[in-house]
C-alpha cells in the first residue's frame, strides 16, 4: 500500500479553495454535479413490518453499521427506495452518519440516498466521509438538528481525476476490508468465548455425576453459593459532582453501565441486595484455575485483535485525510 502513494513535496502545486488547499488538478463540485441525490421518505406505519414481508427499511443512523446497515423492519408499499451501492446519509439528528446500501431498501425521512454519477462510487463514498463535519455545521443551531435536500446538493466535494478516484478508492477500500475480516473474527472469537462460558460454568466435559440444584444441574463436587460468600467487599459507584469542574477532564477512564457489553442482553438496574445474593456454581479451586485459564487464553485473543481493528481504523482515518486531500497522491 505504501508503494502506491508518494508526497505532494516533491514539486506539486497546490491551490486555494472554498475547502482549503488541494492540488492544482483537482477540482471543488458541489455534491449535485456528481451525484443524484434521493431524498427518503416514510411509509405509511400499517405498511411496516417485522416479519422480513418486503424491502428492508431504514430510518436512520439507528440501523447504521461500521459501513452498511442492518434492518429491524422491513416495508411492502415504499414511497422512496435506494438501490444497492447507493450512500447513505444521516440527515436527521445525529447529522451526517454513513453507510452504503447493501441491497435495494426503503429509506424513510431520515436518510438521503446518494449515487455516483460523474464520480467514482467508491471515491464518493470515502469523500463524503471527509466532508461529513461539513453537514454537521450546517445544522447547528436550529431548533432541529436536520439538513435539507438543498444543503446537502451545496456540500462541495474535492474531486482528483477519475483514475486517481479510483486508485484512492481501491487503497481505502482495502483498508476497510481488513477492518472488516478483524471485525468477523472478534464476533467469532465473542461467539466461542459465550459457549465456552456455557459449558465451561456449569458442566465441564470431564464430569460424569451431576447433581440437581436450584441454578440447575452441575457436577457432583460443585457447589452453589451466594456472590457476597466468594466476594471481599462490593463497592457501589457513583457519579462525580457534575458542578465541580475539578472532577472532570482528568486522565482517570470513567466508566459507567453503558460502557459495558453483555452476549447482546441489557439490564435495566441492579439492587445491591439482588447481586450480593446472586447464586452460582462453584467448582474446586483447582478447577476454576484450569478455567479461568483458558477463558482469559480468549480474552487475550479478543484483546490483541481489538487493538488490531484500533490500529486499522487510525490508518483508515489518517488515510481519509491525505489522500482526499492532495496530500500523499497516488502513484
């Protein structure tokens, strides 16, 4: 990858734009010259359904993935569509999210569908990206957070020749496909660890007598106990004084109940009594080290490839910004 890019510092000239300084060669076109741009529109509610009876159905950046969405509903009578490859874009609050259409779908008002037409698509995709704060903007300050047809038809985009469109786009793209193949074995991995879990913590292949309990079956030298018998000391938390300026903006994480993900489950609230009487199985001390052992083998793996993604997507988002930019042009 690095071979198919070199720096502007070696004598290319650069200009000035409405959107800063990009090369000589480039062009600044309003979105509408390269691109039709669809505007959603929601169907009737009775027309909604959640039996996957018609097209997916997008409303907004809630459906919204790392590149394509994933629809909760489906519609039989749509009043706007997009095709598959078209980009999508947030343009309800929040502002500018954006996805690519992996299949033909109905778009409701919250979304504007968006096809290459004198661009490469690709290009497109990865440029609107860039400008995305741009949409954001234009939005601040209105009792609304929202954009309209017409503001989105002025976001200027900066276009290179198509060649350098689609070699920009290639690099970006394969970036992005790394991310992508990280991101299915973390889901793997995630998988494995939650059955490992299963069977690990309540019946460990090697047992043959089980006894029956009231958390339900387990090996016969296992016991059932209380949290709070296994448990030094629980600690409540709480949330610092949002009126002294002192407690925040420090380097201490803060982390609170949204920061944390449980097998794709949420609770609402936990009372301390609840948890210290939660009950489990408790194997021998030997056992649980045996495995504790092979669990945290898979959390060491989920670990090292989430750093992995980490790294990808800072190589994507620094990327974004050279190379739509003029700054390292493609060989």
């Amino acid at each position: 990858m690095v071979e198919q890019v070199s720096s502007l510092s070696t004598g290319v000239k650069y200009k000035d734009t409405p959107i800063g300084k990009i090369p000589v060669d480039w062009e600044v076109v309003p979105l509408s010259k390269i691109s039709g741009i669809n505007m959603g529109q929601s169907p009737s509610s009775q027309d909604c359904n959640e039996e996957k009876d018609g097209l997916p159905f997008y409303q907004g950046n809630a459906e919204f993935g790392s590149k394509y969405p994933s629809p909760k509903k489906w519609c039989k009578r749509p009043k706007k569509t997009a095709e598959q490859g078209d980009i999508l874009i947030s343009v309800r609050a929040p502002v500018g999210d954006i996805n690519i259409a992996p299949h033909k779908c109905c778009i409701g008002r919250g979304i504007a569908a968006v096809r290459a037409k004198d661009a490469y698509d690709n290009f497109l995709y990865y440029s609107i990206i860039l400008h995305r704060k741009a949409l954001s903007k234009i939005c601040q300050g209105s009792t609304f957070e929202a954009i309209n047809r017409k503001e989105l038809t002025e976001l200027l985009i900066s276009l290179p020749p198509s060649l350098e469109q689609k070699k920009i786009a290639d690099i970006l793209t394969t970036v992005d496909d790394a991310i992508e193949k990280t991101t299915q074995i973390i889901d793997k991995t995630k998988e494995l660890k939650k059955g490992l879990m299963q069977r690990l913590l309540t019946r460990v292949i090697e047992h043959k007598k089980f006894k029956k309990t009231e958390i339900g079956e387990i090996p016969l030298d296992w016991e059932v106990v209380k949290l709070r018998d296994i448990v030094k000391k629980f600690y409540n938390g709480g949330t610092p004084d949002t009126t002294n300026r002192e407690y925040w903006d420090g380097h201490i994480p803060w982390v609170t109940g949204a920061d944390f993900e449980i097998q794709g489950t949420s609770i609402n609230g936990l009372l301390r009594g609840d948890l210290e009487s939660f009950l489990i199985p408790l194997p021998p001390v030997k056992e649980q080290k045996k495995i504790a052992k092979i669990l945290s083998s898979i959390d060491d793996e989920l670990e090292k490839e989430s750093n992995h993604r980490d790294q990808l997507i800072l190589l994507k988002n620094g990327l974004v910004q050279v190379l739509l930019t003029g700054k390292l042009r493609v060989a």
